[in-house]
C-alpha cells in the first residue's frame, strides 16, 4: 500500500463527515486496507485505491476533525473507512496534531499491524485522548479467514494486539463480528479473552453486518450470508 495510500507523511482519504455512531462523532474516512472482509461497507474504495479518494496532510486531516466536531458539538474524532493503522508515521502525525485538543480519538483498527509490532502500541501509549477499538473479524480462526480471505493464523495479529495495548497501558476494548459465529464459539472466545484480562470481557462489544445494498451485493458474490443482520433502517439503539 505504500506509495498507493500512504505517500511520507500524506494520506489518501475518501469523505469527512459528521455521524451519530457513538453518540456522535467526527469521522475521516481513509483509503486502503490490509484485509478483504466480505461483510465490509467500504469494498468499493478498499478495491480501488488507486482511483479512490485524495491526499491530505495531517493538519488537514486534524483540522477537519477538529472543525467538524466545533461545529457539531462532538467530543469524539475517529479515522475510519478503510484500515487507519497502515500508514503509521501519518497516523502519529495527526494524533500530534489532535494533542490537546480535548477531543477524544477512536483508533478503530483490525489490530493487524500492532499485534505485528508491539512498538507500534507503544507509540500509541504516548497519547492519552487515544482509545482503541480492535475489531476482530469472527470468533477464531477459521471464521477469520473465511471472512476476510487472509490465512488463518493472522487471527492470532488480532488477538496480540489486544494483549500489546493492555502491556503498554492503552485503552482498549474488542468489538467481535459475531453474525457469522456459533454461539459456542463465541463463549470460547470470551474464556480466552478475560484470561487474558478480565476488562476485555466487560468491554466485549458486539458487532453485526449492516445490509447495505453495497454490503448485500459483496455477500451474495462471496456466498456467504450472516445469521444475524440487521437493515440500515432498523439498526438498534446499543449498536449505534
């Protein structure tokens, strides 16, 4: 993805924008990922990097965040879209930028890259406004490379990087894509999880594939189907 998403300290994103996740919260939506996940809602900008979306600088980026929290009453700022820890020098650059801010920044990541390099949660330790939510794609490794088409043992990424933010005293949380998962399955993950602390299990989040029309399409082509979903219409209250 180098030289593709991320050029020195510049990167490509697709949209800013305001939205009601979390309560609300100010969003850059970046281009570029390290997974193919047959569920993802982004696939059209994730499969087309080259084509898809414009560089910005850190300020930029901080400043539009910054701008669009201001305007809109939020407290909260996040990259999202597409995978945010790729292109890591403009990632910390933009943190730097957001220091101080009084704005709290949502690192919504696969966990890939910092389970891969546990100095890469370090940097991130020198940030207090940074909390992380480490998405983790299915239940266990079968499920993970069915869904994202990566081999099964990258699992293992999502779990150690989770287990690299707790070393380095960043907060954390797992959010589990559990409509593709047995419920069995999902227990056992959640024994392994509090042994490895037991504030992961308090702050296990649950996460379910929204039916886009997009989404619905890239299902179909995979031939997979959840066993939970939900519309875009009637998403509930606890997963916004």
């Amino acid at each position: 993805m180098k030289g593709v998403v991320c050029r020195g300290v510049d990167r490509k994103y697709y949209r800013f924008r305001g939205g009601r996740w979390y309560g609300g919260i100010a969003t850059a939506d970046c281009v570029g990922c390290n997974l193919r996940c047959v569920f993802c809602w982004g696939w059209q900008v994730r499969d087309n990097p080259a084509k898809a979306g414009f560089w910005c600088a850190p300020d930029e980026v901080a400043e539009k965040l910054a701008g669009i929290a201001r305007r809109r009453g939020y407290t909260q700022v996040r990259i999202s879209g597409n995978e945010p820890t790729l292109c890591r020098e403009h990632l910390l650059a933009v943190l730097d930028r957001l220091e101080g801010s009084g704005l709290t920044f949502i690192l919504e990541t696969n966990g890939i890259l910092i389970g891969h390099d546990p100095s890469y949660a370090r940097d991130l330790s020198k940030y207090d406004f940074v909390h992380v939510r480490v998405s983790l794609k299915g239940t266990n490794s079968e499920e993970f490379a069915k869904l994202t088409g990566a081999r099964p043992e990258a699992f293992e990424l999502q779990i150690r990087a989770l287990e690299n933010l707790l070393d380095y005293g960043v907060s954390a949380h797992p959010a589990v894509m559990l409509s593709f998962s047995e419920l069995g399955s999902v227990e056992k993950l959640k024994e392994r999880l509090a042994e490895i602390d037991p504030r992961l299990l308090e702050e296990f989040e649950e996460e379910y594939v929204f039916l886009y029309p997009h989404v619905v399409k890239q299902l179909k082509k995979a031939g997979v189907w959840p066993r939970i979903a939900y519309s875009p219409d009637s998403i509930p209250q606890e997963l916004v």
